[in-house]
C-alpha cells in the first residue's frame, strides 16, 4: 500500500494530539478561569485555521509533504512552550500556531490522502486510514493519563512535541525517498 507511510506519521500526530488535548483542556481552564476566555482562546484557534486555510490551500498541489512537515514542527514548538507559559497572551499566541498548523496538518493530508488513491478505489484505503488514526486516538488519551499520574502535565506535553517531531521526521524520510526514487 502507497500509503502506509501517511497512516503511520498521522496516527503519530493523532497520538500526539489525542494525548495532550483533554489535559490541555485543563491546563487552559486554570489559565484563563473564565469561559469568556476560555471561549477567546479557541477561538483564536479556530479562526487562525480558517484564515491560514486560504493561504495554505494556494500552496497545496505542489507542497504537500513539506506543508505537513512543516504542521508538525509547528506543534512540536507549541508542546514545548506550553510548560512555560505563564499569561492568557502567550495563551492566545500559541493556540494561533496551533490553529494554523492544524490547518496545515488537516489541509495537506487530505490532498495526499486524494494524491496517494484512485478515484473508484478509495473507499477501502480511506477505511484504514481512519482506523488507525482514530485507533491512535483513543489509546493517547489513555496513554496521556498515565502519565500525568505517574509525572507532570509539563511531562505530559513533552511527550506530545515528540511524537510530533518524530512525525514531522518520518514523513521528511518519505519525501526525501521519494525524491529520490522520482515519485
């Protein structure tokens, strides 16, 4: 299959992601401790993902795989920061990365999802994708809570910029082989 390469990295980066995200939930709640600014901040995410959307898809046929590298070293610098942040702004300021390489993330590994299948044949190879990312997903946050027990959240989002660095590592292989081999 062409694209065990993609499941693979993506399932990293859902294992990272579902890792972190209902810990990070808690960890905003104590920083902005009202819902108006919990409010604030995702949607700080979510409109910096629209917005990076518009600009990302102009550059998606032709830079997929680097967009995607680039989406995962992005949230490997939000993973590593996050411990450190002590004010709502730095708050506000790393959920706007997180968004844009959410964008980055989701965007690009739909166009290699269409890129890597037939059009009539997709259906299966879709399947498993989905599988096993979601898979991914639901041992991360089994996963995430073991590890706060048995360390830190700060340790929790140390792991999380791992995997995601180790996903932005995998599929730089990918590309660079690929190059290599004319496809």
């Amino acid at each position: 299959m062409r694209l065990e390469w993609l499941i693979r990295s993506q399932s990293i980066v859902t294992l990272a992601a579902g890792m972190i995200y209902p810990y990070y939930l808690l960890f905003l709640k104590n920083l902005g401790n009202t819902y108006s600014k919990y409010g604030l901040a995702f949607a700080v995410f979510t409109i910096s993902s629209a917005a990076v959307s518009q600009w990302v898809a102009k550059k998606l046929d032709r830079h997929a795989l680097s967009i995607l590298v680039y989406s995962s070293l992005g949230m490997t610098a939000a993973m590593l920061l996050f411990p450190w942040v002590d004010s709502y702004a730095w708050v506000l300021a790393l959920q706007f990365l997180m968004g844009a390489c959410s964008a980055m993330q989701k965007m690009s590994e739909k166009a290699l999802l269409a890129d890597y299948t037939q059009p009539g044949a997709r259906g299966g190879t879709i399947g498993s994708y989905h599988f096993w990312t979601s898979i991914a997903s639901g041992f991360a946050v089994i996963a995430g809570g073991y590890v706060i027990d048995w360390l830190t959240i700060d340790a929790l989002f140390y792991c999380s910029a791992l995997l995601y660095a180790f996903s932005a590592w995998a599929v730089w292989k990918h590309g660079k082989q690929g190059a290599q081999s004319g496809g």
